[in-house]
C-alpha cells in the first residue's frame, strides 16, 4: 500500500478541478473520522493512527490482527521513505556549513563509488539515473522471508546499484531511487567521520527532543507501543512482520517514528528553524526535470494550497508526512488489512479535508 498514490491521485484530482469543497472547520474533525473509519473498514487498512494540526489526533481499527486492542494514539511505526527528508536536512545543513557543495560531483567525497558525472543535488532530488537496489532484491512474498532478517552494508546496496547501468545521463530526467539516499548517508559519514545515523541524532533528533525517533540499523524490534504490521507470504496468508531487519533500507528508509515527534519534525523543517535561508530554498526548490520534488521533499498542488512532505512504505507500514509553510500538517500511520480493500480516493479527500 503506497501512500504515494494518495499524493500522485490528489495531484490528478486538484489538476482536474473536481475536488469537492471541505467541511467547515467545525465539522472537519468529525470529517476526518469517518474518513479513517472508512478506510479501515472498507479501505484495505487494518490500523490507522493519524494527528492533524488543529484538531488533533485519531486511531480506528486494531493493532494486531483477530484482535480488538486498539491502534495507540502516539504509536511507533517504521516510518519507510520518509527518513529521506532527515538525510536531506542534514546534508543541506552541511552545505549550510560550507561542507558540502550541492553541485558537486560526489566522487569529490567518495572517490571511485560511483559515476563521476553524478552530483550532490542529483542525488538528493532523484536526478541520478542510479539503478534502485531495491528493485534487484527479494522484497516480494516469495523472497521476503529470505532477507528479512539479513543485515546489509550500506556499501554493498551501492554495489548492487552500480551493478547495473544508469537509467539516464545524471540531471536529465528524474526516477525515484533509494539508492541515492543510500549514498547521501554515506556523503554524510565521510564528512562527519561518523556514521550518518549520529548525525541525524545529534543535528535533528536531539535539538528538536524527538525522544521516539530511532534510527534501529540492525535492530529488529519497533520499540515502544506499536501496531504490527503484515505482509502476504507466498500463498497470500498475512504474517506479522513487524520485527524485521531494515538496514535494505538504511538512510533510505529504516527510521521509526511516531506521529507526534513527525509533526514536530515538519514543523521545524518548513519554518526554517533547521536550515539557513539559502538553503530552506532550496529544499523546496523544483525544476522542470523534477516538478514534483525538491531535496528530499515531495511538493504538491491541492485544489487549494500546496503541500511539502513525503510518504512511503516497508513491509507492514506505510507513512505520510505532509504539511505547508503556514502551519497546517498532516502525520499517518496504516498498517495494511490481510484481505485488502479499495481506498476508493480515501486518502485524496483526507489531504483535501485537512488543507482546504
């Protein structure tokens, strides 16, 4: 269940001028509910946990599966894709810093790791043309169980990547690519000296007091109060895999969050409280080639305003994170229903609920 369809079909919907008009404030809470509700009956989500700017938090469905325990209102949840605007932060704070240049070719820092034509700013906005890993490892049911537990070094997912060729010349086209992120944390570690998962602690978590925010490498377990999440095996019968090993997914996507340390995450990061003006710009900054991203930021037109964030998925979770500049945001957690559902543009009239 890829959130980043909610987005792409918001897109759609708002290009088409058909969005229906939102409740008035008053009743946006209710609105809000009995969106979720829909869509943990009906919808293919077996828990959602939701905080909305304003109006506060919501749960509906349960946390474990043939249970009636609900989903926790502050829960942990692999957070999947959406570690990628942490690593980005972090590096264009170290460009801040006049450590680090955005057109750079990486192999300034990594010499020899992988193609000299790629930059820095290729990187972090999906212009590579770099080969996903992802896309070469058994991450379906029948191969999952192979490597769910397996821990990878961020240098041999590059390996994989460069195993293959670039999908384009680097900066004429955009793909989305984990690999790239893979590599970010590894710029990161070369400057810093130290492993990209302090940075991020010491420069972000820390500072913003984001006690629930992990960032597990090989750790298996989701700390904390949790939904679990599912994943078909071979036959198609759900199996917990909430305990998994996610460093496949590294400065990519391993981190665990709650909905509470995202929002004060998204709250910093788009009032320009974690980056320097020049850089704050650029984070949000797009171009024909990559209309709908920045660096590590998806950006996209409601009916009504604009939105900044990112979502994503790993096996049982998938997350969102969105919001804009003038303060109203998002945060959500679904763990997937064993015997699916059609969302049926649940997660478009949400967004379009919350920002308009």
């Amino acid at each position: 269940m890829r959130l980043v369809a909610a987005l792409s079909a918001a897109v759609l919907l708002a290009t088409a001028g058909v969005a229906s008009a939102a409740p008035a404030p008053a009743g946006r809470r209710e609105t809000v509910q009995q969106i979720i509700d829909r869509l943990t009956t009906s919808g293919g989500a077996l828990g959602i946990q939701a905080r909305v700017t304003g109006l506060g938090t919501f749960r509906s469905g349960v946390a474990t599966l043939g249970s009636r325990k609900p989903v926790p209102h502050n829960g942990t949840f692999r957070i999947a894709s959406v570690t990628k605007p942490f690593v980005a932060t972090v590096v264009l704070q170290l460009v801040g810093e006049g450590k680090i240049e955005l057109e750079a070719p990486v192999d300034r820092y990594l010499p020899g790791l992988i193609d000299n034509r790629i930059t820095v700013r290729q990187l972090l906005q999906h212009t590579s043309g770099l080969f996903d890993h992802t896309e070469a490892l058994p991450l379906d049911p029948a191969g999952f169980p192979s490597v769910r537990f397996r821990s990878w070094d961020p240098r041999e997912l590059v390996a994989i990547s460069v195993s293959h060729p670039l999908g384009f010349e680097p900066g004429t086209q955009w793909s989305y690519s984990n690999t790239n992120y893979i590599v970010a944390g590894l710029v990161i570690e070369k400057i810093t000296g130290r492993p990209y998962a302090e940075a991020v602690e010491r420069r972000i978590l820390k500072p913003l007091r984001l006690k629930d925010t992990v960032l597990p490498g090989n750790d298996v377990e989701v700390p904390g109060p949790h939904a679990h999440g599912y994943y078909p095996d071979a036959k198609g019968r759900p199996v917990d895999v909430t305990r998994l090993n996610p460093s496949w997914g590294g400065a990519a996507g391993e981190m665990i969050s709650t909905t509470r340390d995202l929002d004060t995450f998204l709250a910093a990061l788009l009032d320009g409280r974690l980056l320097a003006q020049a850089q704050q710009e650029e984070l949000t900054r797009t171009t024909a080639v990559s209309p709908e991203y920045g660096l590590g930021v998806s950006v996209t037109p409601l009916s009504c305003t604009t939105i900044y964030g990112h979502d994503g998925s790993i096996h049982g979770y998938a997350a969102m994170m969105v919001g804009t500049p003038a303060g109203r945001r998002v945060e959500l957690s679904v763990t997937e229903a064993a015997n699916g559902g059609n969302p049926d543009g649940g997660y478009v009239r949400l967004l379009e609920t919350v920002f308009c």
